[in-house]
C-alpha cells in the first residue's frame, strides 16, 4: 500500500464489485453485521447510474488498481440537503487525509447544488466514523432509527449546516 499513491476518482458501473468487497470486509470487523449484496445492495449493481439518477455522485479511493474506500453523496426530498452515501475506507487507507479529501468533495458538490446542510445515517455499531463526523463538524442528532436488515441494525443521524462556509477548494487551495 505504501508504494502505491491513492487516486480519487469518480465512481463507475463497473465498481460495483469491488465497492461491495470494501464494505463486506469493513462489516466482517462487527458482531451480528452480515453483508448481503443480492439482498440488502442492488444498488451497487450499477452504482454511478444510481446515484445519478437521485441527483448524487460516488467517488472511490484507489490504488495499485484496488478500490480500498468509497463516498458517496445523494439528493434527498428537502431540495436544501443531501445525504452521504455509502462511505467506506479500509484501514489501510486511513490516517493519509484520504476521508477528508472526499468529505471536501462531497460538500462542495452539494453547495454547488444549493444545499444548506448534509446529513447521514451511520450504523451505531461504527464508532471510528462517529469520531470522523464530529471532528469534521457534524453534529450527533437525538434521533436514532431501527432497519429491519438482517443485521437488524440501529443507526445514529448526524447534521452539517452548510450556511456561511465557502468550497473546500476556496478555503484551503485543494480538492
């Protein structure tokens, strides 16, 4: 890993397979969290087209040719917020910055699109992104929601308010 530089680029078709081998593995680090890619993610079957089909993107973080993290954002029904998506780095791409970068990015597609927050749902299980969330400015709403998945898992929602923030691009010169 550490001889190969990791590109963010965006997310195609294609990587659908290798998106859902990032996250079975990252779900085989928690208790009672089994993946079922026919079951509970159709959508990685052509990921891009489905995302742009609801106003989003995906980007993947790659290197050597392997997909090791994906970011995702989404439109919601409430034209001023979007949703991340999806958002998956193997530890072996961790601590490299790699997860802000796409967080920038993120953010900056949804304020080019008019937004005044970003949320997310985030498993109660996933406690290194809790930390990521609030270190990045996002705020831990007192809500939580319950999917019926197989893992029958507990999500936390998390809120950043966009209003008054500039691009990542213009506040700190990078993408």
């Amino acid at each position: 890993m550490k001889d190969h530089e990791i590109i963010l680029r965006p997310a195609r078709d294609e990587d659908g397979d290798a998106i859902a081998e990032v996250i079975r593995w990252i779900f085989g680090q928690y208790p009672n969290c089994p993946f079922d890619r026919a079951a509970e993610f159709s959508d990685l079957d052509a990921v891009a087209t489905y995302l742009a089909e609801r106003g989003g993107t995906m980007w993947v973080a790659e290197t050597g040719g392997r997909v090791v993290g994906c970011f995702g954002i989404v439109s919601t029904a409430a034209p001023d917020i979007y949703e991340l998506y999806k958002v998956y780095l193997l530890p072996e791409a961790r601590g490299r910055g790699i997860a802000g970068k796409l967080l920038g990015m993120a953010l900056d597609f949804a304020r080019a699109r008019g937004a005044d927050a970003v949320r997310l749902w985030t498993d109660t299980r996933f406690l290194e992104g809790h930390i990521f969330y609030r270190r990045n400015g996002f705020e831990q709403l007192p809500v939580t929601r319950y999917l019926a998945d197989q893992g029958k898992s507990w999500e936390f929602a998390f809120r950043r308010h966009l209003s008054g923030e500039q691009q990542t691009e213009s506040r700190n010169g990078t993408r």
